[in-house]
C-alpha cells in the first residue's frame, strides 16, 4: 500500500496556507508514490510537522525552523521512492 503523508500544524499560528501549500507540492512531486496527504490541526500551538506512516521526517521544535520544500522533497523522496530524480530539487 502507498504510504499517506500526515501534515500537522498550528491553526492558531496561521499556517494552514502554508500546510496546503506543502500537500500539494508533495501530492504533485509523488503523484504515483502516495496515498494521499492530510492536513491535521493541531490542539498544541506552535505544531508543525510532517510523518509519512506515522514516522516523522520533519519537526519545526526540532529542527527551529521551517522545512525548505526542497529539502521536504529529498526527505519523502528517501522513503517512498529512493530512486526517484526530483530533477532541480534534487541533492547536489
């Protein structure tokens, strides 16, 4: 079964744009790859992250910050389909 990428975020701190942003750049990149992408809000203020499966790949409490969507990419990428060329938005 394809793997479904979990998006969670502040509703509070305004960054449903941002989430819906994200879904559709993965749902775009990984059209084949993916189950699909949903979009969570969070109870907690100042979430935000992203699991694929329940594994997280990227914590903004962790990392301070927010995931360049490049960087987002190679991350997905390097679960759901190692092999896959993301072509600009690949590693150097």
């Amino acid at each position: 079964m394809k793997p479904t990428i979990t998006i969670l975020y502040c509703p509070k701190c305004g960054w449903m744009l941002r989430s819906a942003y994200i879904a559709q750049e993965l749902l775009t990149t990984f059209v084949d790859d993916l189950y699909g992408v949903t979009l969570v809000p969070s109870e907690i203020s100042g979430r935000f992250s992203v699991a694929i499966d329940g594994e997280v790949l990227f914590d903004r409490k962790i990392e301070g910050r927010f995931p360049e969507i490049k960087e987002l990419k190679q991350l997905v990428r390097d679960v759901v389909n190692p092999a896959k060329d993301l072509g600009h938005s690949d590693k150097k």
